[in-house]
C-alpha cells in the first residue's frame, strides 16, 4: 500500500466526504488542494461552487457552477447542444430566447421564477419543461409559449438552461428575485378541490416525507436516502390536537400509508392528481405544507403557501448554511438535522411548533368568540 497526499483523486474524495459531513472548511481546503494538482479537475470546480453557493457567496457560485456540465461525475447532466447561443445577460430585446429545464421538477419550479424577468428584456419566451409542469407553467406571466419536454421545439434565437439564469442575471443573495406567488394554480381547479378538502378540519396540514429513490445515479440515491423519512417518524404529529394531515406523497413512499403511525389520520387524494396543476390547486386550499426536500416544497414556497422543510444534515446548497429562513421563499421555515440521520430531534421540533401554533389559533378563536359575545350584548 502507497501513501499519496498529493494525489488529485484522493483529495477530491476526500473533500466530498468532509463535505457530507459538514465539515465544510475541511472540503474547501482539499478541493483547493487538488486542484493545484490538476487546475481543470471539473468535479472540483463544481463542488467548489456548491460550497460557494451554500455560503451565500453568488459572485463566484454561478460562474462556477457552470463546471456542472463537465466531467464523467456530471455525465447525468447532458448539456444541450443548440446552434444559438446560451444567453449570459447579454441584450435580447427583440428576441426570441428558449428556456429549458436540466434538472429535477424542484428546480424547473425554483428558477422558472426568472421567465417573467427575461420577458422584461424584451425577449419573447419559450419554455421547455417537464411534462407534469406543463398544464401548470402555461399560465405563468412572461412565458410566450410552453412545450413539454420532447416535443418539437420552434425557431429560437438564443437559449438557457434554466439554473444558468442567475448567472446571466448576476444575482446575489441581496437581489434573489422573490416576487412571491409567481405560481398561481387555476381558480376553477382550486374551487374543485375545495369542494373535495370541505370535509377536512379547520387547519389543514399536508405532508410529504420522501423523495424519489432515482436509481438511475448512485450518489442521488444516497442523497434521497439521507433527505427521506418513513411515514411512522411522523408519529409526534399525532399529538397536534387540531391539525387535519392530508397526504402530499406521491410514488413508492405513498404505499407507507397502508402503516400509518397510530392516531396520525392521512386522507390520501392521490388517484384525483393527474399533475402539479391538481397539486398546486390542493395546497391552495391547505394552511401549512411539512415536507422533506422535495418538489412539492418548491411549488407551495413560489405560491407563498407556509412550508416547513425538513432538512438533512448535508444540505443542498439552496438553502444557505444554519439560516432557518430562505431568501428564494420568505413563507419557508427550515428545521435541520443537527447531525447526521439525526431526525427524531427535527420532528419533535416540528411536532411542538405546530401544538403551539394550533394551541395559539385555539386560543384566538376563544377571545375571538368572547368579543363577539360582549359585542352582542351590548348592541
């Protein structure tokens, strides 16, 4: 056995493991490390630029986030090859500009909050989107035209991926753009599915406790298995008097509802959603959505809905490091892991925000109803 501490290799791999433990000064130093060794590394640079972007440090973040295209590591990232070119801010008036998503239905939903910026440069604006996005997407203000991913694309000037346009806006963490709701759900479908929740109780709580297993990619797997729960580590929820759960779980996670935690009651309506539209159209009509880090975290944070996320240790960079709030959703709140797999401490915190907040409504209502008595008496 050899000994290398200058080997580019062994000190990459040995940064990614300081940084999903959290150590991430550790990760700095070997990314750096190992770039000296080889300057061009481009898993390096990106993960430098995940640790730039964690830290708030946009400047350097986007433009190194580029490198995200690069390297056998990112191969599941294909990077469309166009004639146009990839717009980077320059002038469009006039313009005809595609944006197309890369990557998961949760990002589409974060960046997609730039097509109306776009618009304003006086550009006309296609989107290319995944296929449950598309009903949803086609009535956001600034998009000319939407087109489901696969489908024929029309004549275009330039083109985006849709997490470059931070870059090509240089945003940073002062200017994040949060002109919260730009989703905004149909009103007839949101009607319909206040109809359907009419049964419900009077704060209505939707949950969602894991992601998609995406078997496709060894290390997203491992990430959705540190970022999911089981349903039955809900069961401190059961002790909120006052709270209705209604499930937001979608996929293999959804079958856990045969087992649910005793006294945590879920209505499941997941064979009326055909799409993000029905989901949005849901959380509408909901008061609160506690959902791992997922899509649906997304959708109700751009419609302004309240959502807690559920944190895993090693957090994606868009969420900052040790902030309980969020400049891309201000009706976010995060509760985070305070070490690894450490998700008892995270529910329980979740379960006593949420008594305290039911026992607050509770006790508002009481003086509420006691006014109106005393009003009635007096008159």
């Amino acid at each position: 056995m050899s000994y290398e501490p200058l080997h580019a290799d062994a000190l990459q791999n040995l940064g990614a493991s300081h940084h999903e433990s959290g150590r991430l000064q550790q990760a700095e130093d070997c990314y750096r490390r190992a770039l000296e060794l080889a300057p061009q590394r481009p898993e390096v640079h990106y993960n430098l630029s995940l640790l730039a972007l964690a830290r708030g440090d946009y400047d350097s973040g986007w433009e190194a986030f580029e490198w995200r295209w690069k390297g056998a590591e990112n191969s599941r990232r294909h990077q469309r090859q166009f004639a146009q070119p990839q717009w980077g801010g320059e002038d469009i008036a006039g313009k005809s500009i595609l944006l197309h998503a890369e990557q998961g239905l949760g990002d589409t939903l974060q960046f997609v909050r730039y097509a109306p910026l776009v618009a304003k440069r006086g550009a006309r604006v296609l989107l290319e989107c995944q296929a449950p996005l598309t009903r949803l997407l086609q009535s956001m203000p600034g998009i000319d035209t939407v087109i489901t991913a696969g489908e024929a694309l029309p004549p275009f000037d330039w083109h985006c991926p849709l997490m470059s346009l931070p870059r090509g806006f240089r945003t940073r963490l002062d200017t994040v753009p949060a002109d919260i709701p730009y989703l905004v759900p149909d009103a007839l479908l949101v009607e319909q599915w206040k109809r359907r929740l009419s049964a419900e109780g009077p704060f209505k709580v939707g949950l969602v406790w894991a992601g998609s297993p995406r078997r496709f990619s060894v290390m997203l797997r491992l990430i959705d298995q540190r970022r999911s729960l089981h349903l039955k580590q809900l069961a401190p929820l059961a002790r909120c008097a006052g709270a209705s759960f209604v499930s937001l779980q979608l996929g293999e996670a959804a079958q856990q509802l045969a087992e649910s935690p005793p006294g945590l009651a879920l209505r499941d309506y997941s064979s009326q959603i055909t799409d993000f539209s029905d989901t949005a159209a849901l959380v509408a009509n909901l008061d609160l959505v506690i959902s791992v880090d997922t899509s649906v975290a997304h959708l109700a944070g751009a419609m302004g809905k309240p959502v807690w996320l559920l944190s895993r240790y090693d957090a994606c960079w868009r969420w900052l490091e040790e902030r309980e709030d969020s400049p891309w959703y201000p009706s976010l709140k995060i509760f985070r892991q305070s070490q690894p797999g450490a998700w008892p401490s995270v529910i329980d915190r979740v379960a006593a925000r949420l008594a305290n907040l039911l026992g607050a409504r509770s006790r508002f209502s009481e003086t509420a109803a006691a006014c109106d008595s005393l009003q009635g008496r007096l008159d």
